[in-house]
C-alpha cells in the first residue's frame, strides 16, 4: 500500500477541514431563497353596510416578498427597495392602479402582521385617508393569485 509523506497527509487533511467548513457555512445560503419572487392576490371587497351597500368591487395587488421577514409588523411600498407593490382595483366601474393613490408615491402601502396581509392602504379620494380594508360593512377577501405571461392584472378582475 502507498503511503503519502507526512506533509501531504497533513495538507490533504487541512484542505478536507477547510472545505468541510466552507461547505458548512455555505448551508444557510443554499437553503434559503435564492431571488425574491412576485406574489399576487386578488381581492374581492362587498360593502355590506353605508352608503356603498351592495356594491362589490375588485382588484389584484402584486408584490416582489424580498424584504419580508414574516415577523412583527412590515409595510411594503411602490419603491421597488421595498416591495415593488402594484394594485388595481375596480371601483365603481372605472380601474385605478396604484399610481392614482392621492399620496402617490408614498402611497399604497401593504402593511403585514406576522408575515400575514392585514391592510392595502389604498386611497383615491382627497381628505383624510381611510382604512375602508377593516372598516364594518366592508368584508375583503383574498384569494392566491399567480399570474402568467397570458394574464394581466385587468382580465383577473374583469367580468
């Protein structure tokens, strides 16, 4: 049987420890996301209550997940630094997309709870903003929405 000199041993063994390090150190790298990708919802709000009662109106958001951690509360905006986030939404029969918010840029916003959609700050109207997501007789829904290359934002809602 051939037997390396003693320094070659010694070599082959530190060069073994130093990849075996690296390849540890390199564990949480492969098995977190490699790119943040696009996350879409449509969502459906029935106003059940005010003046707007029995009026159904509906949109898609669509937002680029990289700056979330899933904990505490985060907000996502239209700067593409943080979150990238598109809406449009119907209301009233005419479509609005998140360039029409009345503080645009600052606004829409998409505030998380625990990695979980709590609220779509979008607002069209002048005077004080209001969370009409959470407001009683408005009931929003959520629903998964992936879009494809043949899908737009508009034929997701439209009827």
């Amino acid at each position: 049987m051939f037997k390396l000199p003693k320094t070659v041993a010694i070599a082959q063994s530190a060069a073994l420890k130093a990849i075996a390090t690296l390849s540890l150190s390199l564990l949480p790298l492969l098995t977190a996301p490699a790119f943040a990708r696009d996350i879409g919802y449509r969502f459906t709000v029935t106003v059940t209550g005010g003046s707007l009662a029995g009026n159904t109106f509906e949109g898609v958001l669509v937002y680029d997940d990289a700056t979330l951690t899933g904990a505490g509360t985060e907000t996502l905006t239209v700067d593409a630094e943080n979150g990238d986030l598109r809406v449009i939404m119907e209301l009233l029969g005419q479509f609005y997309t998140e360039a029409e918010d009345v503080d645009a840029p600052n606004f829409p916003q998409l505030v998380f709870e625990d990695g979980e959609i709590q609220q779509l700050d979008f607002w069209l109207e002048s005077g004080p903003r209001v969370n009409w997501w959470a407001l009683p007789g408005w009931e929003v829904e959520l629903e998964p929405w992936g879009a494809s290359t043949s899908d737009t934002a508009q034929s997701a809602i439209a009827p």
